[in-house]
C-alpha cells in the first residue's frame, strides 16, 4: 500500500462514467495541469484502489483514487500521491 498525501484534483467525465483527471492541487497550493493519462486500472482486489499513470511536465507519475465505502460515506472517493511525487 502506498503512503499518501491526499490531494485536489479537477477531473471530466466523459459519456461513459470515465473519470478523467486533468490538474492535481499540491497541498502547498501549486497546481499543475496533467498532459496525458497514459493508464488507468484497480490498484487492489477489492476495487477500491484505482490507479492513473498520468504525465506532468513530462515526467510519469502515479495518481491514486481511493473509493469511499462503508453505508455512511457521503462522496464517492478523494485522491492521492506518493510522497515521492512532492
């Protein structure tokens, strides 16, 4: 499992549900904006991982999102990093 460092990121949605990140918020409030998405797949068995191999500034980067489960959890999920990234 990775460390985190939770994150804000601005996505699309296209016609089929596909969340599409487009810019990841730094906790320092840096933003940069994401070149490409080059993959997309569930990081765990479970499914409740999912994990983006995005570009930024040409550099490839992992961005996580985690699902939100549980009958009490009010938003579908928030986003991470590795520590690395920063």
């Amino acid at each position: 499992m990775p460390d985190r460092v939770y994150v804000k990121v601005t996505s699309d949605f296209d016609p089929t549900g596909y969340m599409k990140p487009r810019s990841i918020a730094w906790p320092d409030g840096r933003c940069f904006p994401i070149d490409d998405v080059r993959s997309f797949r569930p990081f765990d068995e479970k499914h409740t991982l999912d994990c983006y191999t995005v570009i930024i500034h040409g550099k490839e980067r992992r961005l996580f999102f985690e699902h939100c489960t549980g009958p009490f959890s009010c938003s579908p999920g928030r986003w991470f990093v590795e520590p690395s990234v920063l």
